[in-house]
C-alpha cells in the first residue's frame, strides 16, 4: 500500500519534482548515521508529510535497508519546519 493520492502515485519524477519540489528551499545537515534534509515551512507541505513520515522505518519493515550507499551509508531523514508564524 503506497502512502501517496492516485494523482502523485502515477507521476514521473521530474513531473513530482517540478510540481511539488522545485521552488522549495531545505536545510541540510549530517548528524551521525542520518543525512537530514529539513524543508522550510511551505504551504502545500502537508500533501508531502505523510509520503516521507517514518521512511526508514517502512523500509525496514518492507525488509530494505536504508542506509543509502552515495550517502556514505546513511539514512535519509526527510523532515518539514512548522509553521512559526
């Protein structure tokens, strides 16, 4: 079961990173075994936070490792900035 609409479910990566990436800025950082990108607060940012909320440990669950080999065998930790206004 994927945790995405029908709508992102069927896109093609450039077509999602165009549409929902590409104008948003992050912070990143390494911190240990984790490569941590944090997304500044955005408004659309809820359509996102479930894709990536506990990645590492769905990969897990599903039996993949997720320590990503190019990032010197780290996990990626994908986080999103509240909004402090």
């Amino acid at each position: 079961m994927n945790d995405v609409g029908v709508e992102y479910f069927r896109m093609f990566p450039k077509t999602f990173y165009r549409e929902r990436l590409k104008d948003l800025s992050a912070e990143v950082r390494i911190d240990g075994d984790r490569v941590i990108v944090e997304f500044d607060y955005f408004d659309e940012q809820y359509l996102l936070v479930p894709l990536f909320k506990d990645t590492n440990e769905k990969l897990e669950k599903r039996g993949t490792c997720p320590y990503v080999p190019w990032l010197g065998n780290r996990k990626l930790d994908i986080q999103f900035m509240d909004n402090v206004a």
